[in-house]
C-alpha cells in the first residue's frame, strides 16, 4: 500500500489531478444556471447553452398565452441593451393588450447567423413550449444550399454557429426522417452524451470566452470559430448612409431544408406566421422568387405568410442594412404589435394544445 502511495507521489499525477480540476471546477465557478423565473429578452449565453436556455424557457406559467419567435441576429439585437430590442418592446406591449386577461409571453429562440438545420431543431423542441403561436422571421440566407451540401457532402452539424443542435441524437425522433439520414451520424450519440451529462465538455468554451473579455488583445490569437462563443463581442452602431444592392436569385431557398422545416412543423398545434424580415436592401432580383417559394411550401402545414420586408425604412438600418438602429427596433415593434394585436384580442387565451406523444 505504502508503495502504491509513494507512487501516486508524482508530477504526472499532480498534473493529472489538475486538469481533472479544471475541466470540473474552474467551468462551473464561471457559470450562471438560467431561472425559469426570469424573463430573457434573448439567450444571455449567445451561442452556446441551447438547450437549458430551452429547457427553462419552456416552462409553463399557465395561464398564459405562449408566443415563440425564432430569428437570426436581427432578433437577438446585440447591438442595443436588451431592453431597447424589438422582442423586449413587444413582450411590453403584449403585456398591456390583453385586457386583463392571461399573460402573453414572448419567448425569444432566435440566434446569430441561424440556419435552417437550426430552425428544424428548434421547432422540434418546441414541442416542449407547446407555443400558441409561432412567428418565424427570416430571409433568404438561412435557407441555402451550403446549409445542406458544402464541398460535396453532407453539411456537419459542426459547421452551424450555435450548439442548439449539440443534443440532437436524443431528439432524433421528433425530426423528419430525411434530417435524420442525412445529418445524425452514429457519433452523435456519444458527443450528446457528453454535452448533456459532462458539465466541463459543455463548458469547455466558457473559460476562454471570459478570457477574451477580459484581454481583447489576445482576440487575433484565437481560431475565428473559437473567439465568440458564450459571450458576444461588441458591435458598432454605424447607420446606413444609402440602400445597398442585393441578388436574392443568387441564394435560392433549397427545396430539401424547406420540406425538412414544414414536415417538423406538422404536429405543432399553434398558429404559425412566416414573416418576410425587414431589411434595408434595394433588392435586383429574387425577393419575390423567394416569398413565392416560401409561402407555397409551408402552406401545406398550415403556415401563414406576412411579407414586413418593408416595414422598417432603410434610414432606420446600421451599415449592413440588416440590423436595426434603435428605432429600427421600435418602429418593427409597433409594427408587428398592429399585425399581432387583432390575435391578442381575440381573447383565446384558454385553448389547450394537443400532447405530442415524445
């Protein structure tokens, strides 16, 4: 036994017991649990911590009037406080318009950069939210082609921004069965095993997250996929002196990820919008290609479809011309709480959906 210790009495072992220390420890000192408690006008961990942001947004609060809204970086608004973002103006609004009836609450899944693989997954975990109503704001760049072929071969779920997909092989049953064939692999199983019961795995981005917030010298020295992953980095606020030029043609929605997302929408028994986002583009061609495509493919699963492309003018744009200024964000708000007002009136706030068999 005494030989056995003294073995153990050595450098290796100290370093072995370190590592094991920092993979277990050192994450979880620097990491916050979400509350179901809370209200989170978007995911306060960016792209990372999908499924607890959730797994703790679907939590019921009955009675309520359940609304999700899943966008791309237009609806996550990192460029403002959350509090001045579209999706915090109308969750206020919402509040005050339904008479004194059951809360409408606003739920935000959208994500920078989202793709449509991501979309699929999120609609699937709605099941979860049993939402009343959906609003899915988007535009041609999250439907195409390199999101389901890139170089030729299936697109790895590595490649998305987010980690909303990371958990995927346990949720695999509630996917169409062409997203299962085409990105579940077999290791799937193992990395979502990891991800959901391995807090150090899951947490693995966090330390160097907060260290780059800390030293933004050492930015230039991270690999690009690696800098901004838990916490955003800062944006600039610079308007949009004149509309920029876009093609649309030249990003066709492909046809595959828009059957994959109106099959994984069937079972959701809520009203479910399509919206035409806002954007501060002259657009050459291909926007109503576009719309055309959209709104014939998900109608057979009872989508509607707005077109609010002009909603917000272009001198209400920041230079890309597809982030708002502050009241680009205002001005969405007021626009979608007219749209949406008529529904919150109605006063169905009682309508129970139907249980999906999981």
């Amino acid at each position: 036994m005494m030989r056995f210790l003294k073995r153990l009495h050595h450098p290796v072992t100290y370093i072995v017991l370190l590592i094991i220390l920092a993979e277990w420890w050192l994450p979880g000192q620097l990491y916050q649990p979400l509350s179901s408690d809370e209200f989170y006008a978007r995911n306060p961990y960016f792209r990372r911590n999908w499924d607890e942001y959730i797994r703790v947004t679907s939590r019921h609060r009955d009675p309520e009037f359940r609304i999700l809204l899943i966008s791309n970086s237009q609806g996550v608004g990192l460029e403002y406080p959350e509090e001045q973002i579209y999706t915090t103006l109308l969750q206020k609004y919402l509040n005050h318009a339904t008479n004194g009836g059951p809360k409408a609450r606003l739920i935000n899944w959208s994500i920078v950069g989202l793709q449509a693989p991501e979309l699929v997954m999120l609609l699937a975990r709605a099941q979860e939210l049993e939402p009343h109503l959906i609003l899915c704001i988007l535009g041609p760049t999250a439907f195409k082609e390199k999101s389901y072929i890139y170089d030729g071969k299936p697109t790895p779920i590595s490649m998305f921004p987010s980690d909303v997909l990371a958990p995927v092989w346990f949720y695999r049953d509630r996917l169409p069965e062409s997203f299962r064939e085409h990105y579940i692999k077999n290791i799937h199983f193992v990395s979502g095993l990891f991800y959901q019961y391995w807090p150090g795995y899951r947490l693995k981005d966090l330390p160097l997250a907060k260290l780059l917030q800390q030293a933004r010298f050492l930015v230039p020295f991270v690999p690009p996929t690696q800098r901004f992953t838990w916490l955003a980095r800062p944006l600039k606020r610079q308007r949009l002196k004149k509309p920029k030029k876009k093609n649309f043609a030249e990003m066709p929605p492909h046809p595959e990820l828009l059957r994959m997302t109106r099959e994984v929408s069937e079972p959701l028994q809520a009203r479910k919008i399509f919206i035409m986002q806002p954007h501060g583009f002259v657009v050459t061609h291909g926007e109503q290609e576009f719309a055309k495509a959209m709104k014939d493919s998900l109608k057979a699963a009872n989508w509607e479809f707005w077109d609010m492309s002009s909603a917000v003018p272009w001198q209400e744009f920041l230079k890309d011309a597809a982030h708002f200024t502050e009241a680009g964000h205002r001005i969405f708000a007021d626009s979608l709480a007219v749209r949406l007002d008529p529904i919150i009136k109605s006063g169905d706030f009682t309508h129970r959906l139907a249980k999906v068999e999981r």
